[in-house]
C-alpha cells in the first residue's frame, strides 16, 4: 500500500528541484524500455529514442516534440499513430505498443480478488494547462453514486496537491491517493498498485488510466461534467473540449455512462475501443526494438552531440 504523505512529499520535492525530463524519461517510461528489452540500465536511451508516456487518445495529433524530432527512432503505440506519423514526416517509426502494458505483463500484476469499489482519476491540469471545471460540483457528484460504486477513492494528479485540490476531497470524507509526480521514475508502478484493488475507474475525463484498467478488465467509465482546458500558453491548447477532436468525442460517446441507469461492464463497443487503443498484433517483438536501438544508438547519439556542438 502506497504512504500517501511521502508520495506528496516527494511530489514538492521534485517541483522544488525545478529540474525537467525528457519526454521519454516521464514516468520513468525509459527504464521500463530497458527492462522490456533487456537493454542495460546505465544507457541512456532517452536521448535517441522517442517514447509515448501514456494512451494517444488522440492518435491524429502529433505535438512539436515529435515533429522536431531528429536522430531518433519514433516508437508509438499503435499503427494508427504510425499513420498519422508518417504523413507528416519521414522518420523511423516503429509499434511498440503501451509500455505501461509491456511493464504490467512483465511484472505479472493482475487484479486483485473480491475487489470492490471505485478510484475516480478527476481531470488533471499540467504543467501548463489547466483542467477547468468546477471541482466541488463534481466532489458532490460522487458523493451520490449509488453503493454499487462504494467505497470511492480518489486518486489525485501530482499538479492537484500543488494546487491544493486535496482538500475538497478530504473536507468530503473521501479517501486520496495519488500515482506521484510525473518524473518520478515509480509513477506506473503506483498506477498499477492503485488500479488493480478496484472493481471500478472513473473520470470526468478519459485518461491513460482507463485503458489500463481496461486491459486488466476492470470496467472504466467517464462520469461528471464537461471539462474544458485553458493555458496562459495557447500552444498548449491542443483541444478545449471533448467535442474538438473527433477521435476523443468518439471515446467519450463509449466510454459514457449513467450509472443510476446503466450497468457499467466491458461491453463488445468498449473492447473494441480498447483494443483499438492497445493494438496490440501490430506491436513489433522486444527483439527487434533492442536490435534497432543498439544498431542506432551510436550513431544517432553522435549525430545529437555534432548538432549540438555546431555553430548556430
């Protein structure tokens, strides 16, 4: 069981620090990588590959980060996305599939027996974006799910405590946990340590976690209000609602529920809306992600380090 008061402890230290992570280092994506492959630990293979931290919900938006990428082997989660990658760039693009699964199956974890209960993921804000909605409207809506969804834990964004969101939760009588910030190297190990002691996950909106549950079975639903984001950086801006995006308002439309109505179980839609997100017969084998990288490695590293010695 996670001590929730060193885990946010140890959320303010890693803000204090103000250190910042590759992409491919965010919830220490890159060890699991290593430890899939069998890769040695001390090669840093964040700076020659690209990794995808969580579920491409949106699978037809590919952020800056990757388009500007250079010298490095693009692994993406699905086909869908190698897709869309292709379309825009020529690059070396490989289906890796979700590491966060890759990392489930390599630890054997599965869902506990005689599980009962939900863990609500509220929507989370970011480093520069914000998640808004109002929050104690939503508090008070769980509150009232029906005892079928009973006890509900919430389990809370690194950004959240920051923010102090906590506390609604808590004045409540709710119980809080949190996966940790986003590079703490244990941040998936917390996601699976959360998710798999629950009958049930929600959200107010879709998240990585969903999918993960999903793939363990355990039914996920979206519950709450519509969320918008908002930033003071408008670039960050990649949707404002789940309308905005025909892949995420599909999702939505799924994975949407009434729970004083509906019965919530994994129903032939959801498992194909999840196997679409996982997909997993077009992930190429571990031997052959560990081939290429150890064959580009060297290169792609010199390249890196050349580009970045040489005179603007």
């Amino acid at each position: 069981m996670l001590n929730l008061e060193k885990e946010i402890e140890k959320i303010f230290e890693i803000e204090k620090k103000g250190h910042h992570l590759r992409m491919s280092q965010y919830y220490g994506i890159d060890n699991i990588f290593k430890q899939y492959t069998g890769l040695p630990n001390y090669l840093p293979v964040h700076y020659t590959i690209f990794l995808e931290h969580g579920i491409s919900i949106m699978p037809d938006y590919i952020n800056d980060k990757i388009k500007n990428s250079k010298n490095e082997i693009v692994f993406v989660n699905t086909s869908h996305r190698k897709k869309f990658l292709q379309d825009i760039s020529n690059k070396k693009v490989e289906i890796l599939g979700p590491l966060a699964v890759h990392y489930r199956r390599m630890n054997g974890l599965k869902r506990n027996e005689n599980v009962e209960g939900t863990l609500v993921f509220p929507s989370h804000s970011t480093h520069y974006v914000n998640s808004v909605f109002n929050w104690e409207i939503y508090a008070d809506l769980l509150l009232k799910l029906p005892d079928e969804f009973k006890p509900i834990k919430i389990c809370l964004y690194w950004k959240d405590f920051i923010l102090g969101r906590e506390k609604l939760f808590l004045d409540r009588g709710f119980e809080i946990t949190t996966n940790g910030h986003i590079y703490d190297a244990n941040h998936l190990q917390n996601t699976y340590e959360n998710i798999k002691g629950f009958k049930y996950v929600t959200g107010n909106s879709i998240t990585s976690a969903f999918f993960y549950a999903m793939e363990l079975g355990i039914p996920a639903f979206r519950y709450g209000e519509i969320v918008t984001l908002d930033s003071e950086r408008k670039e960050m801006i990649i949707v404002k609602s789940e309308n905005d995006n025909t892949y995420l308002k599909k999702a939505n439309e799924v994975l949407s529920f009434d729970p004083f109505k509906e019965k919530i179980y994994l129903n032939s839609e959801i498992k194909a809306l999840r196997n679409f997100y996982i997909d997993e017969p077009n992930w190429i084998s571990k031997d052959y992600a560990r081939k290429i990288t150890k064959e580009n490695f060297i290169f792609d590293l010199s390249k890196k380090a050349l580009n970045f010695l040489s005179p603007k």
